[in-house]
C-alpha cells in the first residue's frame, strides 16, 4: 500500500487490496473514498468488498467513481463538500492516486493559492502543473 499524505485531512493512494482496509484503520484514517470506478479493470477488487471492509472497520465509506482524464466541474462540486464535511483524516484512492489528487487540487483552488496546491501535490508525487489554467479557473470562483 502506498499511501500519500497531501495534508492533515486527506492522504491519497492507488487501488488498495481488501486486506489493506484494517491497516487503513489501524493507521487512523476516518473516511475511505473510492474515486475509481467499480470493474474499471480486470482483476481490480470489488468496490462492495472494499466498502464491507470499510464498514467492518469503523471507517466512513464515501464511493464517488470519477473517469479516469475527464474529471468534470460537477465531479468537483460533488468532491469539494464531501471532503469539507467527511469525518477526517481521508483517505482516497484510485487506479494510481492522481484522480484523487486532481479532485482534491480542483476543490481547493477556491481556498489556498496554486502554487500553495502544486507544492502539496508535488510533495506527494503527483505533478499536476498541466491543472493551472483549471486550478485559476476555480479560484476564480472564490
């Protein structure tokens, strides 16, 4: 598993496996989002597994499936509160984490300054210099 923080409130992560749900407990996470659609892959796990698991743990399961290189405003009007109200720390994941991290990145634009968002992201692996025109975009709706 690997999980990638971007700040106190959400960490993000590709697929994770089943087995992985407890050590996300374990680890203290609160919510788990699945931003990846269900069978977007063969041999990619269940999403009513992971969510059985979510449950089994205590964790709050928050399934939001997004196509992958088309992350739409509406995708980021739904993301932007359910991350503002979901119980913290989040832990969200899909195929390789960039879905989540450009999801997280659109829905901050409206707080924190760009360059503030492309540090973060970058400091979790992720470059997403190429949301700049989007990201101002957002921000321009403050």
């Amino acid at each position: 598993m690997d999980i990638r923080k971007i700040d106190d409130s959400i960490s993000v992560a590709p697929q994770i496996a089943i087995e992985d749900v407890a050590e996300i407990a374990r680890l203290g996470f609160r919510t788990l989002v699945a931003n990846r659609p269900d069978q977007e892959e063969s041999g990619q796990p269940a999403m009513a597994d992971i969510e059985a698991a979510a449950k089994e743990q205590g964790l709050d399961w928050v399934y939001m499936p997004v196509e992958s290189g088309n992350i739409t405003d509406q995708d980021v009007e739904r993301f932007a509160p359910m991350i503002r109200d979901a119980e913290k720390p989040v832990l969200a994941f899909c195929r390789s984490g960039t879905r989540c991290t450009v999801l997280w990145a659109l829905s901050s634009a409206r707080d924190h300054q760009p360059e503030e968002i492309l540090s973060r992201a970058r400091n979790a692996g992720y470059d997403i210099t190429g949301l700049i025109p989007r990201l101002m975009q957002q921000a321009g709706k403050r």
